[in-house]
C-alpha cells in the first residue's frame, strides 16, 4: 500500500494594483511612442543629409510622430491634476514659424513691384496648437506689379512652411520633462542628440 502525500494547499492568486497596473501600461505606450519618435528623427536628419528627402518634407514626417506622442500624452496635458499640462497643452509658448514674403527682381518689364504684407507669422501657444495647426503651412501673399506698358496687376502667391525640426525638437523636451514631473517615466537615449547637423 502506498503512502499518500497530504496535499498542500494551492495559494490564492494574487492581482496587482490595478491602478499600478494600469499606469505602468501607460508608461510603456508612452514609451514605445517616444522610442518611435527618436527612429523617426533620426532616419529623417539621414535622409536630408544624404539629399534623399527635403527639409520641408523631413519636419512634417517629424511633426507626424511628435503629434502622436502628444496624443498619447493628452489625457494628462488636459486633466485638471497637473496644471503644468494645462499649460503645456494651451498656452505655453513653444516658438513660431515665419513665412517670409517671396522675393522679386524687376524682370525688364515690370518698373515697380510691391508685395505684402512682408511675412506671416504662426505663434505655438501650446502643444495643442501642433494637432491644430494646418500641415503644411500657408501664408498668401499679394504681389503687385505696374509698368508703363502693361499698368498696374495684381497677383496672388502662397507659399508654405513646416514647424522646423528644432521647434518640434524643443516641444518633445517639455513634454518629456512634464513627464518627469508628473511621475510618468521617461526613457532617453543618453546618446541621443538633440542638435541637429546639415
């Protein structure tokens, strides 16, 4: 006959904080946004150096992915818990863009020619201006022109601009200190740069 082994009790399952739980999932979406934004950035500043995409066309693949970070972190910015995010998200002053008005020599025909207004300027109130703002940007500007021959004509130019790479560069860096400060984590790349080389 055998001996049979008294059987021990199986120990109750235990469950995390919830909460804990939750905001360490938190924590790594934002994370992997963030991580995917630094790909981005680099593969971007690459491929202008190399002459493979445009400066225009490297800050709105960069704007793109800011943008999603900033959506990951909109939950927070907005929560009346952190008034350092109500800031960050509507009023903080976060730089501008200047479209400069085009520039013209006199062509042989023309005697005069006027454009106006001299530039148009988009302020960054805010990160929610980011999500808000039109991509590309655009400013129209009136270009006249008067000659003996043909008068006085009138024409319109727009011209259009993206949020340049350092601006967007210096958005990320607040929104990964309001991360600190609010006890979100933040893993940065010691290694990585935020200078940016042409």
């Amino acid at each position: 006959m055998s001996e049979s082994q008294p059987t021990q009790p199986m120990a109750e399952p235990t469950v995390d904080d919830p909460g804990e739980i939750n905001q360490r999932e938190k924590i790594k979406q934002l994370n992997k946004a963030r991580g995917e934004l630094s790909t981005v950035r680099n593969r971007v500043t690459e491929k202008v150096i190399l002459g493979h995409i445009s400066e225009q066309r490297a800050c709105s693949a960069y704007r793109q992915v800011v943008s999603t970070y900033i959506m990951h972190l909109a939950p927070f910015l907005r929560s009346n818990d952190f008034e350092a995010g109500t800031e960050l998200w509507n009023s903080e002053d976060l730089g501008e863009v200047v479209i400069p008005a085009p520039s013209y020599e006199t062509d042989g025909y023309s005697d005069d020619i006027e454009v106006g207004p001299p530039q148009q300027v988009y302020s960054i109130d805010g990160v929610s201006d980011l999500l808000s703002l039109p991509s590309p940007l655009a400013a129209e500007f009136q270009v006249t022109r008067s000659d003996e021959l043909r008068g006085t004509h009138t024409e319109t130019e727009t011209k259009t601009a993206e949020i340049d790479r350092q601006t967007l560069d210096n958005v990320v860096i607040r929104l990964d200190e309001f991360r600190q400060e609010v006890g979100l984590g933040v893993e940065i790349d010691p290694n990585e740069t935020t200078e940016w080389e042409i």
